[in-house]
C-alpha cells in the first residue's frame, strides 16, 4: 500500500534565509509579519523544540512539528496519481 506525505520546511533552514526573504512569508491575527518578526518567530519556535513547518497551512491532518507529514495510507494506485 502506498503512502502519500505532504511537503515541509525546516524551521532551521528558514532562518537562514535574509529577512526581505522571510517578510510576508508568515503572518498572525494582525496580517503579514515583517522578516525581523519571522525571525523572532520561527526562532522561538525552534528554540520551543519544532523542527518543520508545513509548507501549505491546514492541508495535512498527520503533520508532526518535531517529524513533518506522518504519511497517509492510500487503498490504490489512482489515488497516487490523483
């Protein structure tokens, strides 16, 4: 049986990324944040023991933030594909 895994990223791999490429990637309540408070977050986050964000929010009920995607059981080869 086959297993589908949804993509993630490592939170330690954002980091070192340059702050105009962190601004508007993630945001809260109050809109988008700015690469300095993207930093500040995904910094505690790691520091919090996360390792990987998803790479799309709210698309995989599986997602581990210390593993990533666990895996979903597929019954057949057309859903592979699909």
């Amino acid at each position: 049986m086959a297993k589908l895994f949804h993509l993630r990223q490592e939170i330690a791999g954002l980091l070192t990324l340059a702050d105009e490429h962190l601004e508007g990637r993630f945001g809260n309540d109050d809109g988008p944040l700015s690469g300095p408070d993207a930093r500040i977050q995904l910094q505690h986050m790691l520091n919090c023991g996360f390792k990987y964000l998803p790479a799309e929010l709210g698309t995989c009920d599986q997602f581990s933030l210390d593993r990533g995607c666990l895996g979903h059981q597929l019954a057949t080869a057309e859903e592979v594909c699909a």
